[in-house]
C-alpha cells in the first residue's frame, strides 16, 4: 500500500508562486506522476505529468508557468508553479505510478490553492 502526502497549498496573491511537493511512503518508487487539479463545478484536468524517463507534458493555459520535476532520491514530485493567475485556483492532486505497485496508481489527498486577484 502506498500513502502520498501532499504539501505546500496555500493562498497567494497574483503573480506569486507556490511549490507542491508529492511524496510517496512505503517501499514503492514512484515512476510516471502527474499533477491534477478540479476547481469548484469544473472537471478535473490533468496539469502536469512527468514519465519515467523524465519526459514532461503540460496543460496548454500552464506552460511556460509551471514545471514538474521527479527528485527519485526522496521518491516526491514536485510542481513549480509560477506567476499564479485567479484561474489556477483549484484543489491539487498527485497521481502516481508506482514500479511493482497497484496498476491503477494512487491518489494523493489533495491540497488546495487559492489564487487572489
């Protein structure tokens, strides 16, 4: 069973940054990972995701903004999120595959972002 725990949500004013951390317990090593978010009435979309190898993709209203990054010696992954909008206000999720773990990966709990105008 693998735990992901979240951190580093908060409120920010635009133009500010914040970084999310994701790190997985466990004896699980974390491979591909991606980052979500679901605002209030909105689905949830996939923001960032960074595979094994390292290859990035991005949600096209985040690049240039935001980077993730896999630090495989503390098993996390982090997202760089840059110059803040009101529109990035939302719950954020890791997601992440594991090497031998369930197929369907884990979810993290979730942490929340609030970007003030």
């Amino acid at each position: 069973q693998v735990q992901l725990v979240e951190s580093g949500g908060g409120l920010v004013q635009a133009g500010e940054s914040l970084r999310l951390s994701c790190s997985a317990s466990g004896n699980e090593l974390i491979n591909a990972a991606g980052w979500y978010r679901q605002a209030p009435g909105k689905q949830r979309e996939m923001v960032a995701h960074v595979t094994r190898s390292g290859s990035t993709s991005y949600l096209d209203s985040v690049k240039g903004r935001f980077t993730v990054s896999r630090d495989s010696a503390k098993n996390m992954v982090n997202l760089q999120m840059n110059s803040l909008k009101p529109e990035d206000t939302a719950v954020y999720l890791c997601h992440v595959f594991t090497v031998t773990g369930d197929p369907r990966g884990y979810w993290g709990q979730g942490t929340q972002v609030i970007v003030s105008t």
